[in-house]
C-alpha cells in the first residue's frame, strides 16, 4: 500500500485540522470490512488501512484546565479502508480519552466545574455548535494546500449525532461545521454508536463510495481533511 500523508495544520482553540493524501486506490484486503467496535485502535488494523497520525497537546484547552487534561477533540489518527465489494468507506477518527468530550473528564455529556467556571458547556451528542467532519476532494481539482472538496461527512454545527449525514460540500474548509450542502441519502451508510466509555471513538460508512459527486478514478487517489471541533 502507498499513501501520501501531510499534516497540513494546526490551529490553536478546540479545533484541528488535518490532511491526507493518499496516492493510489486503496488495496483491499480478503476481509477489508472491519468489525466497527467503538475502537478505531482495534478496528481499523492490517493491510488496506491508510492511517494519519496527529500530534496529542495541539488542542487548546483554557488555563483553568486541571493539569494533564485532554481534550476529546484531540485527535490521534484518522483511518481510512475501502471494502470493493461493496463499494464501501469505512473511517475511523481515533480520539484521545472519548470523542466529543470537550473538558476531557470522561463524561461526554456532562460539564465539568472547570469548564463551566469559564462559560463552556460539554454538550450532549455532539450536540449546537459541536462538529465532526471529514471532507474530500475526490478529483483532486484543487491544490493539496486549496482543495477543492466535493463531499462531507459527519455531523454539522447545527446538528447532533442523530443527524450523522453524507452531504455536498459546501463552504470554507476552515469552518466545515457549516459546509454540509444537499444530503447525499444514498451515500449516507452508518455510525458505529456515540462515543462513551465503551466505545470512545468515531467510527462510520459512506456507501457506493465510486460513485460520490466528483468521483474520478483517474486522478489516483484523493485529497481529505478532517476535523474535529467546538466552539
């Protein structure tokens, strides 16, 4: 397997960003559909798995933090493995601590003092201005620093997790909580669970992945970011 990866950037606050290229299709595997347990570690292992790795501590927290605090917005890697036969995305956001948990008290849904001490609120199933997404440029039309982004997963700034949906992009790739365009109903496959203890990280499908808007098999892969964040 060959993969291009980049870190592109990263930006102070509870938030990051972070690029991947990968520069051919990925291979599958004999059983390239991974059992999604909760745990991107676990889950998303072996051959066919692109994996890009991102720093712990870039994600910045208030100094009333107690000390060692990460945040659930922290990411450690983003996975990718394609399944052909049935021409399904399977992506991994693998998290420090739970995914989500903005104060990092292990308590996805619930504010810690600290936190409330500042005005921040931990919210509830990704809930208001909480975002995840993972957006590609499938026919890599842009830059690798200016994609041009074609598709979006997860779930917006104005939504929760019970509104998880596969969309035209439609936006700035710098506030990509507000970049879900038209949903894509038959692209959009499923999410594993919330994240909690049990199942602390992100895990998704995209369905009928060959034939998302923009699609090109020509052009040898595909550009895609991702993000995690609150304001």
């Amino acid at each position: 397997m060959k993969a291009e990866l980049q870190k592109l950037k990263t930006i102070s606050g509870l938030l990051l960003t972070l690029a991947v290229v990968v520069s051919v299709v990925i291979p599958v595997p004999a059983l390239a559909q991974p059992p999604l347990n909760g745990n991107v570690e676990t889950d998303f292992i072996g051959p066919g798995v692109v994996i890009a790795s991102d720093p712990t501590g870039d994600v910045g927290l208030p100094g009333s933090a107690p000390p060692g605090t990460v945040s659930g917005w922290d990411m450690v890697d983003l996975r990718l493995t394609y399944d052909a036969a049935t021409d399904t995305m399977y992506v991994g956001i693998n998290t420090f601590g739970i995914c989500g948990d903005a104060d990092g008290d292990g308590d996805p849904g619930g504010t810690s003092a600290w936190l409330a001490s500042t005005g921040g609120v931990d919210l509830l199933n990704l809930g208001s201005t909480e975002t995840i997404a993972v957006y590609f440029d499938l026919d890599k039309d842009g830059t690798f620093a200016s994609p041009d982004f074609d598709v979006i997963a997860g779930v917006s700034s104005t939504d929760h997790i019970f509104g998880f949906k596969v969309a035209e992009f439609s936006g700035d790739p710098y506030n990509p909580g507000a970049a879900f365009g038209t949903s894509l109903p038959t692209h959009t496959g499923s999410y594993h669970a919330n994240p909690s203890a049990a199942a602390p990280d992100f895990e998704f499908t995209i369905l009928n992945f060959s034939t998302l808007p923009g699609s090109d098999d020509s052009v040898g892969g595909f550009i895609v970011w991702a993000f995690l964040g609150s304001i």
